[in-house]
C-alpha cells in the first residue's frame, strides 16, 4: 500500500522513538508490541500490527544482554518489519514472512548498534571534559546528543524502507515460491517457541512449574481466548500471592506451605 506523507513522519517518528528506547528502557517504544501495533496504528494497519508485534514479542522475551554479549536489536527488528508488512499490503497473511525477515534484520542491527556506540566514546570523554569544567549544559547537550544518534540509528533505515515503492516490495512477497513462504512460516514458529522456551528456562523453579503444566493443559483442551487465558492466570497469582501472605502470616513471618497452614487451621 502507498503511505501518505503524514503516515510516513508518523513512521519515521515511532522509528526514532524506539531506537531511543533501547537505551532509556523507561516507556518500551522499542518493545515488538509496542513499536509494531503503533506503525500498524498510524498507517491504519493495527490488527496485523498487533499480530505481529506480538509474535515478536515472544521471540525478544528470550533476547537479553549477557557480559559482553549483546542481543538482537529487537527495536530494528520490529520497525523494519512492520514497515516491510505495511508496505507488502498481505495483512495478517503477511505476518509469517515479516516474522522470517526480523530475525536477519535484528542481527543486522548489532552493526549499527556497533557503529553508534563507537561514536559515542569520545563524545563521554568530552563530558568527562566538561564536568572538570563545571559546564553543565555541556554534558546535559552531549547526553541529548548520544540519545539521538540512538533513535537516528532506527530512524534513517526505516525512512530508507519507506522510500521504496510499495509495488516492488509487494511484488517481491508474492513473487515467492510457496515452498519458500510454508518454510518462512514453520521457521518463523519454531523461533517463537525457542524465545519463550528460553523465558519458561529462566523462569522456572519448584514453585512455578505446576501453573505452567495447568495453563498448557487449559489452552490445549479448552477454546478459550487468549483474555480468558489471561484472567485465569491473573486469578492464579492473585490466590497465589493471597495464599503465600496467609501463610506467612500464620508462620509468624516464616516461611512454609501456605496451603497446609491454612487447611491445618480447620
């Protein structure tokens, strides 16, 4: 689909935003859901935007940042992405492709992340400078500064996808071959199991494990929405958490079975 020139500053402006948000981390811009269901939002695509952000969502869970290891870009990742389904026009159709091609793309984006963070060394030293000084709008400007060259790092790749006519990509994702596009698809799925397999690894201990084995048997007998799902885990923690203060409570404080302090009380 053609975007407007309206739709296109929104884009580039949500882009900026998200790679701004990869450092700052104070309002998720640069979070799959987030950034997704706003490019889907303001180029009138939010249903396909959600749906892809949220596939996204479950493949950066598993992304963190470990010692000198760094993670995908999950911002780059999800605005190029997004942008590649809006302009491809498929809808929620589209979204296994678009899932297919974020994967190489965050990868791609550790180079600029690379790039950026070279850039802002002696940029620190000459606030280092600065503050030796006492000049305090120096560093206050330089700090500005490193941000934006964040959010210009998102910025300027998706302003260079949003220039190519939407006919060619479009052309291009239905020029594929159908083995391509099943493959892309199962592949796409795969990786969203590994990133939450990864969470639910991190996640797990003694105490989880068994809301894990009732929220796969619910979901896999049942036809319940992924909101009833949801309340019926936030139901879950609720009695969880009112349980474990009960017990402790009974316990003076200690820690025990909440369960059997509670049935022992009868």
């Amino acid at each position: 689909m053609t975007l407007s020139i309206v739709a296109i500053l929104l884009v580039i402006v949500v882009a900026f935003l998200a790679g701004m948000e990869g450092i700052l981390d104070q309002f998720q811009f640069h979070q799959p859901l987030v950034a997704c269901s706003l490019i889907g939002l303001v180029t009138g695509n939010l249903e396909a935007g959600v749906v892809l952000g949220g596939s996204l969502q479950m493949i950066a869970l598993g992304w963190a940042n470990i010692g000198a290891a760094v993670a995908p870009d999950a911002a780059l990742a999800s605005v190029a992405s997004a942008i590649i389904l809006v302009l491809g026009g498929q809808g929620v159709s589209g979204v296994a492709t678009a899932i297919a091609v974020a994967i190489p793309l965050a990868v791609a984006g550790l180079f600029l992340t690379m790039i950026v963070r070279t850039i802002a060394v002696p940029l620190v030293h000459m606030m280092d400078a600065a503050a030796e000084q006492g000049n305090i709008r120096r560093i206050e400007f330089l700090q500005i500064f490193c941000l934006c060259l964040q959010g210009l790092r998102i910025a300027i790749p998706a302003a260079a996808l949003l220039f190519i006519p939407a006919e060619a990509v479009k052309d291009a994702l239905n020029s594929m071959p159908q083995w391509l596009t099943a493959g892309m698809a199962i592949g796409g799925g795969m990786v969203v199991a590994v990133g939450y397999a990864m969470v639910i690894n991190m996640m797990a201990n003694r105490e989880v494990w068994p809301f894990f084995i009732i929220g796969f048997v619910v979901a896999a007998i049942s036809q319940l929405t992924l909101i009833a799902l949801g309340a019926l885990g936030i139901a879950l923690a609720l009695i969880y958490l009112n349980l474990s203060e009960r017990g402790n409570s009974s316990n003076g404080g200690n820690k025990g079975d909440p369960l059997d302090d509670i049935l022992n009380d009868y």
